[in-house]
C-alpha cells in the first residue's frame, strides 16, 4: 500500500456545550473519524493521530504525506485549561497555509470558523465521520449525516484510538447517547436545534462502545454528549410546557448497568452532563427517582450542570429560557436531596448552574436577580458544585448576535465578582472540607514549588500541593484547606515525621508557628505524643495523617 493511502487524524480540541474534548478529556468525533476508515477497510496502522500539542511543536508543519487529514475542533464554550490550551482558528488557519501540498477536511465549529477559502480544504456541514467512510470509496456529500446503526459499528471500531492519545491512560472518554434537544420548542442560541430530529443510541450500543474502550485501558468516562440527560429514551409522547416527560426506566437501566461495571473495578471515573431544570421541575418524581439512580453510579463529587442562563423574567420570556428564580430553588433542593449523600468527604452529584450574558433583553438590573438567587439557595444551606458564568459565544447557524453595552458589561463583571466573592467561595468549602478524599488527581504545572493538580474528571477544579510533584504523575490526593477558587492538598497519606514544613504549614488548623512545632519534636511514634498541636485540625483531616518510623 502506498504513502498517499496514509490518513491524519488533526485534533485541536472541542469545547461545546454537550461535548469536551480538551485532555484530559477525549472526544467522540476522532474516535468516529478512525472508527469509520476501519470499517471502510482502512488498515489502522495506515491511520495517524495527532493533537495541537504536536503541531505546536513542529510550527505548525506536517512532515509526512497523507492522502486526506481531518481536522476537529472549535470551541462554542471557551474556557481555561489549566495545563492546556485549546487550538484557536488561527492555528487552524496556519496549518492549512503551511501544509499547502495536503487535502484538509474539516468538520463541525471548525468548518464554520475558518475565514475564506483554501485550495486544499473541504468544509464538511454534514458530519466528518460519514464523510471519512465515503472518502475512502468515492467523492462524498460534505451534507451527508451519519445514521446510528452506522456510527454505533465506528464507536467500537475507533475506540483504539486513544490509545495514539498523548495522555492515554489517564484520559476520560466522552460518551454520546443522543443528539439534538428534545424539548419541543428551543432556547434561542441553542445549538442543538440543528439536529431536526431526536434520535437515541440503544443502551447496548452505548455499554458496547464503553467496553470496546475499557478493553484498550481506558477507565474513566462521562456520559456528555447530550442536551438533557433526563430525556434519554423519552419517547416524546407527553410534553409539560415543552418539556418531554422522563422514562425512568431507560435512564435507571443504562446507569445501572455503568454502576456494575464501577464495582467491578472496570471504571474508575464516571461522571455525567447537562439536565434541564425545566425537566426537574415539571416532572419531580421521575427526576427524582432517575437521579438517585444516578448518584449512585457516579463517582464523588460529580457535577449535573442546568442550563439557567438567567433569572431575569424578560430574559427569560425573550429567549424562552426554562425556569424562574423560585423554580430554579426547588429543583436545587430536589437535587441536593437525590444526589447530596457523602462518599469519601464529598457530596456524590450535585447540580451545577450555568449563567450566560449578552441575551437579547438584558440590562443593568439583570444580574441583580442571578445573585440574589444564588445567595438564598446558600442562605437555606444547599449545595452546589460549579457555578459557571460566562459571555454569549454565538453559534453560527442561531443568527444570535452578542452586542452588549458598557455599561451592562461592567455590572455583569460587578456581579460576577460578588457571586465568586460570596457565593462560590462558601461553596467550595462546604462541597470538599478538609479532609475530603480526591481520586485520580493529576499533576499539570509545577511553579515556585507549588504543584498545580487537577483530577481527571469532569469540572476538575484545580488543586495545589506545596511540593514538587512530576508532571503527569497520577494519585490520591486529601483535602487540607481552601482558597478562593481552588482547593489546598497533599498526596494521600500524609507522613507527619517527613512532610516539609512548608506542607504542614498548608494544612488547615496548623500554620507557620504549629509546623515549626511538629518539625523540632519529630519523629512520632503515635498519635498520643502530637499534643496540642492538632487539636485545630478538623476530624476528617486527622484520619489522613499517619506517621511512618
């Protein structure tokens, strides 16, 4: 077989709102793309995977020839990554001008993102994965949209490629389990109305893809790829208000069968995205019971993100928004009561509220009502775990516009600061206390001693440990204290006759004056001989110190 047979996978990372693809995490669309030139009779040694991490390091210049490279990318919900940075347009831009000699193809945001034409690209607004099983055959249709009973044999067949992921095995795998929203009229910048037609993957399909991945070594996963987890296998027969009602038995059957495969030791992370607070409202019992279900199938500490956008009442008329600011504190308590049980220190799955500013109908006055929503859910002493505040990024196909004044500007960036100041720092605290266990941490930056962590989960708040720790190194990690937006930690256990005095100054309820303490008196031979030195140290806390001989 000859070098122009060779395919390039190009991945410069995803960020959507029902898809991360930035690492840890690993999106569905390369595994597609590899998974669909397999079935097509590609031989997968033929098949290279690179990211924009690789491309980086060569200027942006492809060495080898290939008869077609796919790219994915592009961000609708840009964030910050700590360790990483997602590839931006002008990556993209520079990889074509200076790979002229290659056939680009490029799928989803990414395609609608690059600015002008370019000899060598193909635009595909159809889906790259059906679009790569044509390639290989004949001259396909860049509209083309694949069908589940195509993707589902592609799921199995691309799982291989994490394997060709610089982080692998300590990676997270997206999972898809439909596409499109199902509500029945949409919110006004949604980017999901794209997808005319609701249409679910079987649970089988779903577990076999899973496994296909557990085979390689992956064992951290998040069912993502969805609008409205609560919807999965509604059958679209009876609406409230433009909600479907849930069928639980879908929801409780598939998270039943991920929970076996979680006592079994096959997964380590499973975490889940995005509910509708519409559908928790308009349907509590079923919400409630698919939750439960839920919560015990995931992992500590998960995050189930709603969609609030705002709390302002003309907000929400004009963009047909799903819940008001009472609603929004009944469905947080219904939450916290399915899902707020501890495991290790940490709530099991709390809700998580997404804001968005630069709606049509906005004002001055608007964020007035988010903050004085979220001070009374911390006022009756409910959780949540992320409160995400972030500007309208239009997507393409909404004709949604982002076009706010300054004066709007600076009373959302007022607000903002009040709700990280007020709220979010109360509930860092209260979701991980000292003592709370983190699992399958990962080491990402090291900087004047202080190592910046994050665990390989989803909405990985960021972790630092006083000490120096190889980048890429996996652990345990303890909760000993907190910081405005980030949480204070050391590795798991903690070793009282050799932690540095800089560690023991980290942890809560010691200092700079008791670490000097403990340092002139060590070693320890027993908890008996510590004195008063941790009689401030909370409970939980102290069952993570030990002392070695």
């Amino acid at each position: 077989m000859s070098m122009a047979k060779r395919y390039l996978i190009l991945d410069f990372y995803v960020d959507e709102p029902a898809c991360f693809g930035v690492p840890p995490f690993v999106s569905p669309y390369p595994r597609y793309i590899y998974g669909a030139l397999i079935d097509a009779g590609v031989n997968s040694d033929m098949i290279d995977y690179l990211t924009v991490d690789n491309l980086r390091l060569t200027g942006f210049k492809i060495c080898s020839f290939y008869k077609a490279v796919f790219i994915i990318g592009g961000a609708v919900v840009p964030g910050k990554y700590l360790g990483q940075k997602i590839g931006d347009t002008a990556e993209i831009e520079k990889t074509l001008l200076n790979n002229t000699d290659l056939f680009f193809v490029a799928g989803g945001l990414a395609a609608l993102q690059i600015a002008g034409s370019h000899n060598n690209l193909q635009s595909v607004n159809g889906d790259i994965e059906q679009y790569a099983y044509d390639f290989v055959y004949s001259v396909p249709d860049p509209s083309k949209l694949r069908l589940y009973r195509d993707l589902d044999r592609w799921a199995i067949a691309g799982a291989g490629l994490v394997k060709k992921h610089p982080h692998f095995p300590n990676v997270i795998c997206e999972i898809e389990t439909y596409r499109g929203c199902p509500r029945s009229s949409h919110c006004s910048f949604c980017s999901e109305h794209i997808f005319k037609n609701i249409v679910y993957r079987e649970q089988q399909s779903i577990l076999a893809e899973i496994d296909a991945l557990i085979e390689t070594d992956v064992s951290r996963f998040r069912i993502g790829r969805q609008a409205d987890i609560l919807a999965y296998g509604s059958r679209l027969d009876y609406f409230i208000k433009t909600f479907p009602r849930p069928c639980v038995q879908e929801v409780v059957s598939l998270f039943k069968e991920l929970e076996k495969r979680k006592i079994e030791g096959k997964i380590e992370v499973l975490n889940v995205d995005n509910a509708n607070p519409g559908t928790v409202c308009h349907f509590e019992q079923e919400s409630f019971d698919i939750l439960q279900a839920i919560a015990s199938a995931v992992t500590p500490g998960d995050t189930l993100p709603l969609g609030v956008e705002s709390l302002d009442p003309v907000v929400i008329a004009r963009n047909n928004l799903k819940v008001d600011a009472e609603t929004l504190i009944r469905v947080v308590k219904l939450m916290n009561s399915a899902g707020g049980w501890r495991e290790e220190g940490i709530p099991k799955l709390l809700p998580g509220v997404n804001l968005i500013h630069g709606l049509p109908g906005e004002t001055i006055h608007s964020f007035r009502y988010n903050y004085e929503t979220l001070m009374d859910i911390l006022s009756q002493g409910l959780l949540l775990r992320r409160i995400n505040i972030r500007s309208l990024v239009p997507f393409p196909t909404t004709g949604m516009v982002y076009n706010a004044s300054p004066k709007v500007i600076n009373r959302y960036r007022y607000y903002r600061q009040l709700i990280r100041d007020n709220v979010d720092a109360v509930m860092l605290r209260g979701v991980f206390p000292s003592g709370s266990l983190l699992r399958s941490v990962r080491a990402e930056q090291v900087q004047n001693g202080v190592t910046y962590c994050r665990q390989i989960a989803s909405y990985a708040i960021t972790v630092k440990i006083k000490e120096e720790i190889s980048t890429g190194t996996v652990f345990t990690a303890a909760v000993c204290g907190h910081e405005p937006r980030s949480l204070r930690a050391f590795r798991n256990p903690l070793d009282i006759n050799s932690a540095s005095t800089r560690l023991l100054e980290s942890v809560e309820g010691i200092g700079k004056k008791r670490a000097g303490t403990i340092v002139l008196n060590r070693p320890y031979e027993n908890s008996d001989q510590y004195g008063d030195s941790f009689s401030s140290v909370p409970e939980l806390l102290k069952k993570r110190i030990v002392f070695k001989k």
